[in-house]
C-alpha cells in the first residue's frame, strides 16, 4: 500500500510542478498548427551559415540538406538542416509587430515516436536592425547525466523557449514582449550543439547543458528547419500562472488546428 502511495504522490507532484507547456496540440501547449487561421505570413529571405556535421569531428564536413529557398514561405515539409551551431536568420516583407500575445511561430521537423518526442533545438534570436540581436532567455530540465542519442527520447516539457520543442506539424511560439522589442525584422536560429561535453556543449539562459540528440553524424545534421511564421497575437493570449512562485503550465487558451 505504501508503494502505490508514494507512486500516486509522485505522478500528482509531477503533474502539478511541471515546469513548461506540453507538446504541440496538447491543450495548453505553446504552439501553433501549420494550418492555423491565426498566421498571417511567413519569411521571404534567408542567410545561413552551417555548422560542421560534427563540432568535434571537422573531417566529416558540413550537412548538405536545404538551402536557403527551403526556409521560404509555409511549412511543407522541405528543410535546411544547420549542422553543429549552424545558423539562419529569417527576413520577412514586413516587420514582425509586438502585439497581443504571441508574435511568431518556429516550424521544426521533430515527430513523435510511441509516447515520446525525437526533438532537435535552437535558440532563437530577434533584432530590428539587423545588428543588435537579442536572444530568448531558454530553459532545459533534461537530465545531463547521460547523453541522450540518436535512440533516445525528449520530454518537451523540459523545454522553454527553445524552437524545436514542438513536433511538426507545431510550431513553437515566441512572444517579443519576452526580449523588450516593439517589432523585429530579422529572426535568428542558432542551432543548439546537444553535447553534455562541458568543452563545446550549449547552455541554456541559466547556464545549463542543453542536452538533446548528439552526435547526429547525417547529411541532416543539427536543426532541421521548415518555416517561420508571423502569427496573429491576440489569438493566442499568454496567460501563466505560478504555484508557490513556481510557473505552472498549462494555462494557455487552447489553440489547436
């Protein structure tokens, strides 16, 4: 009886002081469906800079799926992979407007395998002129004390504010008002190097290893990106709550497909 005490505690402790949101279409998930009447429009130029397909490893070269055109308007299903700490930065024709809730949605190729997430991640930067750059404060709660590989699964809700924490067809969602901006005319994907090596590995806001699949020794190495999107915000109002000054989710109005 004390047995099935202690596990009922543990999955009520779980639920309630679960850090982030839940994966793309879960009610409460920060994230938006590719086919979403909220998105507005989508990028229109792009400049990458890959990564190797292996930080540690240069002799294997760099990805060679996608180009730049690849990026360009709606999620379909063509990406550009980024390689070790590779990087795009998005243009769009119009600026991207700070308004009611979220501003944008970052479309990634994750999927889910039984009940769990394949997930790849980046961060994601912001700039107005194109020279100032500001990055969205991320949190990763994956465990470090092993390297989650090619085999292993992540938990999305370990995630915060890092792009590829939704499976496709979701987009995840960022808010300007986060980082301070009124509009944005570029948005930047840095690809994250999911290394729990202290050497090179990357780290999130608070200064933790960011651990996701690694190494990915493929010709798609690194973040496999689809499309960005510019959303309507006043669909999509954030509403977070705290528990014991602790942030709870979900608490977002649902906005599924």
């Amino acid at each position: 009886m004390r047995n099935i005490v202690s596990i009922a505690f543990l999955l009520v402790s779980g639920t309630l002081f679960a850090q982030f949101d839940g994966a793309g279409g879960e009610n409460g998930s920060k994230s938006v469906h590719k086919d979403h009447e909220s998105i507005n429009s989508w990028a229109t130029g792009a400049e990458v800079v890959r990564g190797p397909i292996q930080m540690n490893d240069i002799a294997l070269g760099y990805p060679t799926i996608g180009t730049w055109a690849s990026v360009i308007g709606p999620m379909d299903g063509s990406v550009l992979s980024l390689g070790d700490g590779g990087m795009v930065t998005l243009t769009f024709d119009q600026p991207i407007k700070n308004t009611t809730g979220y501003d944008f949605a970052v479309f990634e190729n994750g999927f889910k395998v039984g009940l769990s997430y394949y997930l790849e991640l980046a961060h994601v930067e912001v700039s107005d002129n194109g020279v100032d750059f500001y990055r969205f404060p991320s949190e990763s709660l994956t465990d470090t004390s092993f390297q989650t590989n090619n085999f292993s699964y992540t938990e999305p809700r370990n995630l915060y504010n890092l792009a590829g924490k939704h499976q496709a067809p979701y987009g995840t969602l960022f808010d300007l008002e986060e980082v301070g901006l009124e509009s944005a005319k570029f948005v930047r994907l840095i690809d994250v190097v999911g290394s729990v090596n202290d050497s090179f590995g990357s780290r999130d806001s608070k200064g933790r290893l960011i651990n996701e699949p690694w190494p990915t020794p493929f010709e798609s190495s690194g973040f496999d990106l689809d499309a960005v999107a510019v959303v309507n915000g006043t669909l999509l109002i954030r509403e977070e709550q705290t528990l014991n000054g602790v942030l709870i989710y979900p608490s977002l109005a649902r906005i599924g497909e």
